[in-house]
C-alpha cells in the first residue's frame, strides 16, 4: 500500500510538470484562476511576429503603383506603359545602341554583367557604342549627368540605351532577351560593321596626337600643360568607329529623286 500511495502521488505531482519549463511557469501558477485561463488563450503575438507582420505590410506598401521612390532611384524602364514617354532620354543615339560598361575585373560580379550584355548585343548584329568608363572617365560623368543624379553616386553598370531610350541593366537585358521583346526594339536601327577597325583594331580609342599618349605638352616658356584634348589615359576616340552612324534609311539611295 505504501508503494501504491507513493506511486499515484509521483504520478499525480509529475503530470503538471512533466514537459515544463521555467518560462511556463507563469501559466502553471495561474492554471486554477479561470480569469488567467482566458487571458491566455488569447496570448499576444511575440516580437518576432510582430516584425514579420510589419515587413508584410511594409513590402505590400512600396508595391503600390502610388508609393512614393528615392530622389536618386533610377525607374525601371519595364515598368513604363507603351506610349507614354521615356523618363531618360540620351539624345544624338536615336539609331544605335550605347551601352556604358567597364573593362576592369576589380568587381568580377560587374565586370561578368559587362561582359554577357556586350554578347548579347553583338549577337542583334545592329551597331553599339561601347563606352568603357574605365578608359575615359568622361564617359561616367556623362552618364551621372543624363541619369539625373549627383557626381558622388556610385552608379551600378552596365546601363544601356537603345534608340536614344534608357532600357536598364544586365538584369532587364537577360529578361527583354530571354522573352524575345529585345530583337523587336532593335528594328530599324543602323546595322552593325562585320569587320575590325582597322584604324584602332577594335578597342575603340587611340593615341592622342598631340601629346603622344603623355596628356603632357610643352607649351614653350609656360612648361608642360595638361593636354586637353585626350583624357586622362591620353588616348582619344577612334575617328574612324566611334562616330555616330547615319540613320537608316528605308529605300535604295538611287530611288531618291531631287526636285530643283
């Protein structure tokens, strides 16, 4: 008897602390109040919930058509309706593509981004301006400039424009290319050269003549001066690629007649 009275007091007295512990503790005390019972079947939602329901609203808020941007955020050019103008506009490249990239492999995600884009345009066979921001850093400041933010901003490449209009960057390439919208927005562009420069063997820019390459010259009594007519590297666009190609144009040149 003393065996079984001892065994049903352990049972009894282990059943109500079998799987506790010490932040339970609260509830076990408070299990004979039947007030407490009801204030813990409706239990607040613990931080974490708390800061994953405020990012749920926080994410559905920025996916409104209305919600409000960052001053320097560039706007996506996929999410711009057919017949409404484009925000960025680079004139003087109405037949062409410009494409702004970097040839140095200091960031290999980037230069990666470069480097699949430039395939991927050559592969249209319609003409590019490539624009190494590595080689003339005007080519940075042009693009800050008509990308409307300030001259400190790091500004993410490549950045490419087709027909004059901003279209985005590696991401929104491999997107317009993958779902074919990107051959029917190069239609009517001037096609591409199939062979090399032969002037600067395809790298787009040249020794400076003026200065040799030094961007120093003599100017007599007045010493060496920064030469302005090359870049900081002294080197000078080819005259022979980079110049801006005529527009297309939609008849043969003999069926143009001339009425004086």
């Amino acid at each position: 008897m003393w065996l079984t009275r001892t065994a049903s007091k352990t049972s009894s007295s282990s059943s109500k602390f079998a799987c506790s512990s010490f932040k339970d503790i609260y509830t076990l005390c408070a299990a004979d109040d039947p007030t407490t019972q009801i204030h813990s079947y409706f239990k607040k939602p613990n931080i974490f919930h708390r800061v994953f329901r405020a990012n749920a609203v926080l994410s559905a808020f920025k996916a409104l058509p209305g919600a409000e941007t960052k001053p320097n955020a560039v706007p996506s050019p996929l999410g711009q309706t057919e017949g409404s103008e484009p925000s960025i506009f680079l004139p003087g490249t109405e037949s062409q593509i410009v494409v702004y990239f970097t040839s140095l492999r200091v960031v290999r995600r980037t230069f990666e981004d470069c480097k699949a884009v430039r395939l991927t345009l050559r592969s249209l066979r319609v003409s590019v301006d490539e624009r190494d921001v590595s080689m003339d850093g005007r080519f940075m400041e042009e693009l800050q400039r008509v990308m409307g933010v300030r001259e400190k901003t790091k500004l993410t490449l490549p950045r490419v424009f087709i027909g004059g209009r901003y279209v985005g960057g590696a991401k929104e390439i491999r997107q317009l290319h993958e779902t074919g919208q990107l051959k029917k927005m190069v239609r009517g562009l001037a096609p591409a050269i199939p062979d090399a420069c032969q002037v600067c063997g395809g790298h787009r820019f040249v020794l400076c003549d003026e200065c040799d390459g030094s961007h120093k010259c003599y100017r007599g009594k007045g010493g060496f001066r920064t030469c302005t007519a090359c870049n900081e590297n002294g080197l000078i666009r080819c005259p022979s690629c980079s110049c801006t190609p005529p527009a297309s144009v939609p008849g043969p040149v003999e069926s143009l007649k001339l009425d004086y």
